[in-house]
C-alpha cells in the first residue's frame, strides 16, 4: 500500500494515507515494532533485530491463543454421549426399545439400526 500510495505515476498516489495511518494504529503495535520497521517500510533483517536487543523488554510482546471453535466442541461433545448412549442400549432393554422407536420416527431402516446397535434384526422386532 506505502509503495501504491508514493507511486507518482499510479492511481493511488496520496490517496491511501488515510488507509495507512487506520492500518498503523491497528497492527502496528508493540508485537510488532521489533520485527518491521515502518520508517523505512522493510522488515527488519535478523542483524538488525539482534542490534536491537537491548530496547526489548518482555511486556513489549505478546502471544496468545486463537479463539477455540465452540461449535466444533459441541458437536464432538453430542457424538460421544450419543455413541455412549448406543453402547449402554446392550445392557438395558428399556433404553434399546426408546433408541429403537427414535430410529423410527427417523424412518430409519433395519439394516441401518443393525449397524448402530450391533444387534440382530430379530432382536429390533422384538422391541
């Protein structure tokens, strides 16, 4: 953009400033001051970073995590108590008759609550 905006010859030229000056508030915080130089436009090369260890202190940066994706929680969450609930249908018949009678309504087929039950078809006609 800095280049886009000194370019005489562009179509830009003078007319990012106001762009530039939003963008250096925003991101050109102390986490990134010791790594680019904004002066001369350039990130700094490791030679110069080294010159430069003595002005860092250690609340100058930052690190932190990236917002964690809830959603993706939950559903893992939902699959397993589902799953832990098709495994716990082996040992109560009341629950295998309920999950039997959810399929369904789900207009499930046989076959189908065969392999998420593990059972025999016989023992789904009996429920």
């Amino acid at each position: 953009m800095d280049r886009l905006n000194k370019d005489p010859k562009g179509p830009f030229f003078q007319k990012l400033d106001e762009n530039l000056t939003k963008y250096k508030e925003k991101h050109y915080t102390a986490n990134r001051l010791w790594r680019y130089n904004w002066d001369a436009v350039k990130w700094r090369t490791i030679d110069e970073i080294i010159e430069r260890r003595e002005d860092a202190k250690p609340d100058d940066s930052v690190s932190k995590r990236g917002p964690t994706d809830v959603t993706l929680i939950n559903r893992a969450q939902l699959a397993e108590r589902r799953l832990k609930r098709l495994r716990m249908a082996k040992y109560s018949q009341e629950l295998f008759d309920e999950i039997v009678i959810e399929f369904m309504r789900e207009k499930r087929t046989i076959l189908e609550m065969c392999a998420e039950l593990d059972c025999d078809e016989e023992d789904i006609t009996d429920a």
